[in-house]
C-alpha cells in the first residue's frame, strides 16, 4: 500500500510499505478520505515534540473510511464498517478524561501525531482508540469527504459552548478561512442576530457570506474598529473569535468586544509570541476571555449529528481533491490560501 512519511521539516515521501499488522484487540481501516489541516501543516514545516528526530510518522487526522479487518476481541464493530475518528486520545485515568476532555489529556496519544494517521490507504487503530471512544460509525447519510471535516467542525463547536452565542448576540469571526466558515456557519444555527466576518482577502470574504456571514470587513483596506463600531452602533461585538494566528488581532480582539463581550483565542501562536492585553478593559467591562483547542467525542458526536441532520453543508469547504501519490503539491496548494480545505484521496 501507499502511505506517505513526515521525515523532517518540508521532507515528506509517499513510499510503498506493507499492509500494518493487527493484533486481536485492533482494527484496520482502508482511509477513503483525509483532508490538511493547519496543524498538518505546522508539523509539516517545523516538527513536532511528540515525533522525535529520526523517527518518521503518516500525518493527518481528519479522516474517514472503512473497517477492512477487525481483531476477534473487538466488539461492536464489523468489516465494511464505515468510520471516521477522533484524533485525541485521551489516557482514560487523569482528572480531564474523567471529566469527558480527551483532547485535555496532559498524556495524551494521537492519530497523525504520535501514531501513524490518515495519510496512507490503510490505518491501524490500537484499542486505546477503541476503548477511548475514539471511533465512530458514519451515518447512512454522510458521504466520507463531510465525516473527515467533521473533525475541525467540531473544534469550532468547542469554541462555540465557550462563548455561549444567544440569538441576541452579534458575533465577530477574523479570518475567513475553512475555520472561520465554520464558527459562522455554527453562530448561525446558535441563532446570532448578526454575523460579521473579517479578513485580508476579499476571495475569501466572498465565499464566507455562502456561510451566513451577514456583513464581511476586508481589515486590508477599512480599519477594524472602526468598522465594527459602526455595525453594532458603538456597542462593540458581543462575540469575537480569533480565527488567524497573528499576536496584534488578539490584543486587539478585546478592544471590540462589548461590555460582558466574550472573546475565544481560537487559533494559537508560537510558544514565544506575547499579546500585550489591556487588563483594565477587561476588569472594568467584565470581559470574559477564553480559549479552546481540540474538541472531545462529545463534542463531535454532536457535530457529526448536526452533519446527518444537514444542517451544516460541509461539502462546501473542499475545495480541491489530490490522490494520495500528489501529497506535496496538496499541502503546496493549502499552504497557497487559494481554497478552503483540501482533501486527499486513496482512489
């Protein structure tokens, strides 16, 4: 079978390797579809802590596929199955899994991290995947490519709960991208009175209105603060998410917010980078300034609900398909900003 290798920062290879071997508390499952996601990419360019030099890794974990072989031991699941998966697989015995927060885990193991991923054509999911709760089954009604970006959508949904969105609420998304569609596509069904949506590229504040997105800011061009007083008659957002990883809009995320507004620093930063905030702001108009990342089984057991009910149209955000063997110019094109997201396929 194909499966493509992380090496090292920007070497990756698509080799032939033999089928994994499963043991009989495992399953194997042929992936159908995985798209990029930003934290691919980040591991594509810098690394990550969990693969250690010289050790190689299949990234990707937003995937889904089929049961081709299960273990004997394995319950509740059959071949032909079709599955999609959690990546963050929580130890089961700290105070955050008990809790229900897998993606919390402080030792924590993950598909496209530190187990092999999505990007290869067959997967092999240990049992503490399957213990943890980490595999689902795909609705009748969702094809493979909607069950893989279930996985960001519903990150976006842990973020959603963070910022509690009421009808009364007007929301901010910055940045347009897949991630920003998605918390306006959320804040919608949240029932958010208005949705503005902010970012440098007009191609992407087109598309985003395709999302519910009621008003688009292009920041390149009109200043930020001011167009956002102007929208909310000098209130200021009631909800604003950070949707970009740039320091100076989270500093400056606060300063929009309305009294009891409630910002979410959704997109992280280098481990260096510090964001001057105005504190007196934040006491004096009883700010609420939260952050999420990952999102646990609940959460995407929902999201993927939400899918099935089509409610949330996903198939709108792939915006271009390569075959497995292409893997380097896929994430050349999703590191281009030109689409959405981008999927990789097995066929």
């Amino acid at each position: 079978m194909k499966a493509a290798y992380f090496y090292a920062p920007n070497h990756m290879n698509v080799e032939e390797v033999a089928e994994p071997s499963i043991r009989d508390d495992e399953m194997l499952i042929r992936i159908r579809v995985a798209s990029i996601c930003g934290t691919d990419m980040r591991i594509f360019k810098y690394g990550h802590f969990k693969i250690p030099e010289g050790q190689r890794r299949v990234l990707g974990h937003e995937i889904a596929g089929e049961i081709v072989q299960v273990g004997r031991l394995v319950e509740g699941f059959h071949e032909g199955m079709r599955v999609t998966a959690t990546p963050n697989i929580g130890c089961g015995r700290c105070e955050f899994c008990r809790d229900g927060y897998n993606n919390m885990c402080p030792d924590y193991e993950a598909f496209g991290i530190s187990i092999d991923g999505g990007f290869q054509e067959c997967m092999r999911v240990p049992n503490i995947a399957i213990k943890g709760g980490n595999i689902f089954p795909i609705p009748d009604q969702v094809g493979f490519e909607e069950a893989a970006l279930t996985e960001p959508l519903s990150c976006c949904y842990s973020a959603l709960r963070s910022v509690h969105t009421s009808h009364n609420d007007v929301v901010l998304v910055i940045g347009a991208g897949p991630i920003g569609a998605m918390h306006v596509t959320l804040n919608r069904i949240a029932g958010a009175k208005k949705i503005m949506a902010a970012d440098i590229r007009q191609d992407r504040l087109d598309k985003i209105r395709e999302f519910g997105a009621d008003v688009t800011i292009n920041s390149s061009t009109t200043d930020l603060k001011e167009a956002v007083m102007q929208e909310t008659s000098g209130r200021g957002a009631d909800v604003v998410i950070t949707a970009v990883s740039v320091p100076d809009i989270q500093a400056q995320a606060v300063e929009l917010l309305a009294t009891h507004g409630r910002v979410n620093f959704f997109a992280g930063l280098g481990k260096n980078a510090r964001v001057p905030i105005d504190t007196n702001r934040v006491h004096y108009r009883g700010l609420h300034l939260v952050g999420t990342t990952g999102s646990t089984n609940s959460d995407y057991f929902k999201c993927l609900t939400l899918v099935a009910e089509r409610r949330v149209d996903l198939k709108k955000l792939a915006s271009a398909t390569f075959p497995l063997a292409e893997i380097n110019q896929a994430f050349d094109y999703a590191a281009s900003g030109e689409g959405l997201k981008t999927v990789i396929t097995s066929e």
